[in-house]
C-alpha cells in the first residue's frame, strides 16, 4: 500500500511504499487528484511508479 507524502499536482505526487518503506514517484493522468496528505493510494493501472535505486551504473545513488 502507498501512502501521499506530498501532492505535485494532479498527475504527479510522492508516496511512501509502506512494504519496502522507499519513496516512489507516481506518474499518470489524475493520479493525485483529490488526494491529501497521509490519504492511501492505490496504483492505478495506467499509472507509472519510479524508485530511486540503491546503486546505478554510475554509482552510488545519495553521491549523485
């Protein structure tokens, strides 16, 4: 389950992954739409999600 950290705007907000407890970036038509601080969210089928990874091929993601 995701949980809004922060509404960008109404395609775009910030959730925590409570299972894994990483920050996501959620990206689709409406996604944050109506939605509060603390509010559940569901992934919505046509919505993208983006996690910053621990380590890339350019190296340490907290160095970049």
């Amino acid at each position: 389950m995701l949980k809004v950290i922060k509404v960008l705007n109404n395609n775009a907000l910030l959730a925590k992954d409570e299972s894994t407890n990483k920050e996501v970036v959620l990206l689709g038509k409406a996604v944050g739409f109506g939605l509060k601080i603390n509010d559940e969210v569901q992934l919505p089928s046509d919505a993208q999600m983006y996690i910053l990874q621990d380590k890339t091929e350019r190296g340490e993601s907290a160095q970049l």
